[in-house]
C-alpha cells in the first residue's frame, strides 16, 4: 500500500507509537486489540486513536478491535518502515558516529550508506561497516547511488552552510540532529530534531514538579 494519504502531523507522530504498542502486544499472544487498549497505552483518548487509523487502510470490529497482525503490517507500511530510503550522514563527531552504531535505524526503513567528514583522517576507514568519504567525494558517490536523504551532524556553525550545499546538489530531505533550525526552501522535507530541546523541556518540568 502506498502512502498517499495527507495526514496531519501530530497523527503522523502517534502513528508509531501505535505501532509498537502493538508490536508488545503481539509478543504477548494479543491477536487482537482495540483503540481503547492503545489510548490507555498511549495516553491519549480513545477517539484521537479511531480517527488517526481512520485515515489508513485498516479497519476494526466492534467489539472485538483490530487484528493485531494486520494493524502491524499496515502501520509500517503506511510510514514506510518496509521500505529502505538510503541516506548519506554528514558529520564523523560523537553524535554522528552514535548513528552510524545504531543497527535500529535500519528496522524503520532507514539505511545510512556512506558518511563523510571534513578531516582527512577518517577518509577511508569506517563505523559499523559503513565506509567515511572526506565530503570531496560526496558528489561523485551521490550521482552513482542516487541518494536524496541528507542526515545532518555537523557542528553548529556549519549546519546551515552545508544544508545550503545540501539543497543546491538537489537532496530532497534532510534529518537534522544539530541544536539550531536550519531554514530550507518548501520544496525540501526537513526534520529538526534536537535532542538538546527535549533536555530543556524535561529540566524545566522537573523543576516545576519541585516547586509544587
């Protein structure tokens, strides 16, 4: 099934959130579950969970729920968790070489195939099996693999500057894990996801809870 759908965003960042709700729920023998399970699960209500799977190709019986199976095999479908989107990483640091270790990412359909840095000394060796290229070489790889997915892990003050260079070469997404929003033209898909950001909400919810 394709994924041709408009979704609103925030059901689009539940959506996996179902996915391994039920995913735990078919470890336990559950071959069936209802929206009223998952928003207990989730912590959202029940209606939320109904309209959101209302807007992909799974339906449920009253009473009974959705075939766990089924909603899984849907689920990962529609956010294209079945399919490998290669992408190239840019930025050999801490938080870049942590990527490259993560097998995980390649369970949800991402599969990073080269990455590239600016020293010269970390050209030609490689992090879990994924060869580093110095980001001269970056183009050359690009036009024989075709990638369009750009993962962004530079330091800050080049984040900008290389996510320029990024849309000029024509990638079409960027995933970008620096502290700092880059601005990217409408026609390219980017992520911002700074871990730095949920630090800050989670300290000062702490706080708060201190003070009560």
């Amino acid at each position: 099934m394709e994924n041709s759908v408009h979704l609103p965003e925030p059901a689009i960042r539940r959506l996996p959130w179902y996915l391994s709700y039920a995913k735990l729920a078919l470890e336990k023998g559950e071959t069936t579950i209802s929206s009223t399970q998952i928003a207990f699960a989730i912590g959202v209500d029940s209606s939320v969970v109904a309209k959101d799977l209302s807007y992909i190709d799974v339906a449920g019986k009253t009473r009974v729920g959705y075939n766990t199976f089924t909603l899984i095999e849907v689920l990962e479908t529609f956010l294209g968790f079945t399919k490998s989107h290669p992408a190239f990483l840019f930025g050999v640091g801490r938080l870049g070489g942590a990527l490259l270790q993560d097998n995980g990412l390649r369970q949800f359909g991402l599969e990073i195939i080269a990455a590239f840095d600016v020293k010269y000394e970390l050209a030609g060796t490689n992090i879990n099996h994924i060869p580093i290229h110095h980001f001269d070489n970056m183009c050359e790889l690009r036009r024989k693999t075709g990638v369009d997915i750009a993962v962004l892990t530079v330091p800050i003050n080049r984040a900008q500057e290389v996510a320029d260079f990024l849309i000029e070469v024509n990638f079409k997404a960027i995933w970008n894990f620096t502290p700092i929003r880059i601005k990217v033209p409408d026609h390219i898909v980017v992520q911002n996801t700074s871990i730095y950001a949920h630090l800050a909400v989670m300290y000062n919810r702490l706080e708060q809870l201190k003070n009560e």
